[in-house]
C-alpha cells in the first residue's frame, strides 16, 4: 500500500482496529513488528505475536472506537483512540477508556508500535512536542 504514513494509518490499520479485523491488520504490520504495550514487559516481538495479542482482545471483551486523533510526524504516526475497549489497562493511571499509540512505518507497514497513556508522551516518543 503507498501513500502518506498518517493515510495508511487512518485508512488501513485504525479502521481494520475498528472493524475488529485482524487479517487487514496483519496485511499492515511489518514481519519483525516490535510492539511495546503499557505494561512493564508487555512486549511483542514480531507480526503472529502480535496478532495472537490482538485477536486474544476482540475475543476477550467489547472493543470499539468512539474517537480518533492522528498526527503525522514523518516517519512517526501518533494516534489518539477513545472507545470502550480502552478501559481497565493497568498503568501509572487508569486510561479511563483512551490511549496514544505511536506507530512507525517503513515502506507502507508498521515497524514498531508503542503505547502510552499520556498525549504529551507520545508526541514527544515521535519527535512532535510541538503539537502538545
């Protein structure tokens, strides 16, 4: 898929999250992903890895999307995304049903994606505090 970082987030990989399709979002995720998810040693190493992780959520409990913040930072894509399915993951802080994802591409797939519950983080993991 080419195009711009921000469009093939937008339009590839948050709405196959939001239709719950792990197999679109497996055609957008790099073999040797690298996932760092919000708890200490929460970590994926690789696409199948991943997708388990992903498929193991949509079976596990209601998951949708009510609202969605992306920034384009070159390389980086920053997500914002609020639903349901974003209640209840331990952290610092309680997500209180929202979370920032940091994802980087190469060549139109995702290479590494990283959690955070704060937007101020986030932005600064991709290179965009001007943003804040």
């Amino acid at each position: 898929m080419a195009g711009r970082n921000i469009d093939i987030v937008l339009t590839g990989l948050v709405d196959a999250i939001r239709s719950q399709d792990p197999g679109r979002i497996a055609d957008l995720l790099a073999p040797d992903l690298v996932w760092e998810g919000l708890r200490p040693g929460l970590r994926c190493d690789g696409r199948e890895q991943a997708l388990r992780l992903i498929r193991n959520r949509f079976a596990a409990a209601l998951f949708s999307v009510d609202a969605v913040e992306a920034i384009d930072a070159g390389q980086h894509v920053v997500v914002g995304l609020r639903g349901p399915g974003f209640n209840g993951i331990p952290g610092d802080r309680e997500t209180v049903g929202q979370m920032y994802h940091v994802f980087t591409l190469r060549d139109g797939k995702v290479i590494r994606w990283r959690d955070y519950l704060a937007r101020d983080d986030a932005l600064a993991a991709a290179g965009a505090p001007d943003w804040a």
